[in-house]
C-alpha cells in the first residue's frame, strides 16, 4: 500500500484562449532570470558594471537553448528521425529535450562574443555566473516533473514520484524523482562554488571549473539511476562517459590555471570603478561621472599650471628687477670712484704748484 509518494502534476500546459502556457517553459525562462541576477551581484561585487551580465546574457542564453536542443536531438536522433516519427518535432524545444551538455558548450560561444565585443575577459564571466548557473538547472528540473519525464527505477519509497502517464512508453507507478535529486543537487553546487570562492579566491575560470567538475558527479550517479531510452557504451550511458570526460577536464583546468594563473583577476571590466557601479545609474551615470571626472582634472591641470606661470613670471620679475638694481650701485659705484680720482689728481696739481712757488720764492 502506497503511503506517501511525489504526485505528478495531471498536464504541463494551460491555454490562455489560443496561447498555451508551457510549465517547462516557465522553468526555464525563471531558471535563465536567477541566473542573471545572481551574476549581476557577483559581477558588480568584483568590480564589473551593473547591466553587464544581462547584457552578454543575450548572446549566451539564445546559444545555450540551440546548444542543448542539437545536442539533445543528436544523442537521441531515433526520436525524430526513425520511422514513424515526425522530423518537425526536433524544434519543438517546449515539448522538453535539452542536454546541458551543449548548451554549456554553445552558451560559452554566446558569452565568448558578448565579452569580446565589451573587451570583458570571458573566465572572469564565467567565475560571476557560475552559481547562477547551477539554480537555473536546479529550477529548470522541476520542467521535468511537469512533464512526466526522465525518473528513475521503480521505488516505493517515501519520496517516490507518482508517474500517471502512459503516453510514449510509459508505464504508470513510482519511481526514484531523479528530476528533484538533481534538483538539490544543482543549489548544493551553488552554495559550493559561492563558499569555495571567498574562501580561496578563485578566478581566471576556476569557480566555472569547480561548478562543472561538482555537477558532473552529481549527474554520474543520477545518470546511472535513469531508465529512460539512451545510447550505452561499454555499459554506460552515453551521459555518462559524457560526465566523467568533463569532469576530469574540469579538474586539470583547475589545477594547471592555479599553477599558471594564480589568485584573481585585478580587472574585470575596462573603465569600470573599484566599486563597480549601482543600477540606478546604469552605463549612462557612469559615463557623466567620467566626464566629470576628467574635467574637474583638466581644470585642476589648468589652475596648476596658471598658477606655476605665474610663479615663474614673478620670479623672473624678480629676478630683472634685482639685476637692473645692481647695474645701478654698479654704475653709481664707478661713477663715484672716478670723481673721487679726478678730486684726488686735482688736488695733487695744486700742491705741486704751491711748492714750486715756494721754491722760487726761496
């Protein structure tokens, strides 16, 4: 007798008139907003701008949806591609099938060229929105759960999701919630990364590495519990071996960056101040307090300098002043000295006269 178990909702999507409103979807979209905004706080923590990260977010997420769709549809090509089946339903992204492992890969070529374009190094980005990262998977999962999708092997434990559904495949009962084990998983790796990164301050892309060596294992033993269709290799899910290559890439990128590249990067952002820069004011303030900025110093320079001329023209009126002063004692002295001569030789021919006449008279 059941006791207790999860209940699956009875549908995923509600129509509002003709628009249907997808659960998965939701999660999703909610998942992408978490993300930016714990970004942004750890951007501007570091120094960065308010707005960066939502705005390299528009090039990421696009990339990362197609990414997780290819790499989805091409690890389970059967599902669109075999006999029976409908081709056009490989875009149907609402319907689930997105594989984390691409839209990683792909959504870093979407924030590579949104670095790129504002001269932002993309490891610093990446250490910023890395837990953001993590709590969007953690809520995207429950997309899952509104679609009856991807749970475990049979359980009647407590906890065990009740599946209700016989669409595709499935065969109702309860089954191991994988979707809410990687779920908690995902905000155990968040919660990771933002401890690991004060207490160590990582950067140059090691909290990214350590965000994707974490959930790699995490998705090992999840991956292994799983019983829906996928390709095996050597006994293992192809996600699997998927998981254990990334991991051990995550961990030599972690140990030869700390070797390499030690500590954090000095500057995250050109032109960005050491206290970042608050929302109200966005790119614009910033820019106003630049040029403000830049005049009061020009202004400043100016004043310096007038005031250094002016020094200068004083000094050199000084310094005129005191030479014509000594050309004139200088003048006054030798004219001086040359009447006391000329008194001194008249003196002399006058007393020479007078003992001539003395002499004669004599």
């Amino acid at each position: 007798m059941e006791l207790a178990y999860i209940p699956s909702p009875s549908r995923g999507v509600l129509h509002l008139g003709p628009i249907p409103l997808r659960a998965y979807a939701f999660c999703i979209i909610i998942g992408v907003f978490v993300a930016v905004w714990l970004g942004n706080k750890r951007w501007i923590a570091r120094g960065g701008r308010a707005g960066t990260v939502a705005d390299i977010a528009v090039w990421a997420v696009p990339f990362g949806l197609v990414g997780g769709r290819l790499y989805h549809v091409i690890t389970d090509y059967e599902l669109y591609f075999s006999e029976g089946r409908d081709w056009v339903d490989a875009f149907k992204v609402w319907e689930g099938g997105l594989g984390i492992w691409g839209a990683i890969a792909l959504g870093a070529v979407g924030a590579w060229i949104g670095c790129r374009r504002r001269g932002i190094p993309l490891p610093a980005y990446a250490d910023a929105i890395a837990p953001g990262i993590a709590l969007a998977q953690a809520i995207g999962r429950w997309g899952n759960w509104f679609n009856q999708e991807l749970y475990g092997r049979p359980t009647d434990l407590p906890w065990a999701l009740k599946i209700t559904s016989s669409a595709d495949g499935r065969i109702p009962g309860t089954y191991h919630p994988t979707f809410l084990y990687e779920s908690l998983w995902c905000v155990g790796v968040a919660f990771l990364v933002i401890w690991a990164d004060r207490r160590f301050t990582l950067g140059h892309g090691r909290a990214f590495a350590l965000y994707v060596a974490a959930y790699c294992v995490g998705r090992g033993w999840i991956e292994y519990m799983r019983v829906d269709d996928a390709h095996h290799i050597l006994g293992l899910r192809l996600n699997d071996w998927t998981a254990l290559i990334v991991f051990l890439l995550a961990v030599v990128y972690i140990v030869v960056s700390a070797k390499k590249r030690p500590g954090r990067e000095a500057e995250v952002e050109p032109g960005a101040g050491p206290e970042g820069e608050s929302g109200s004011e966005g790119d614009g303030g910033t820019e106003v307090q630049a040029e403000d900025k830049a005049g009061d110093k020009a202004d400043g320079e100016a004043g310096d300098k007038a005031d250094a001329d002016h020094e200068a023209g004083d000094t050199a009126e000084g310094t005129a002043a005191g030479r014509t002063e000594d050309a004139t004692a200088a003048g006054t002295d030798a004219e001086t000295g040359i009447e006391s001569d000329a008194e001194d030789a008249s003196d002399a021919k006058a007393a020479d006269r007078t003992e001539s006449s003395a002499g004669k008279k004599s």
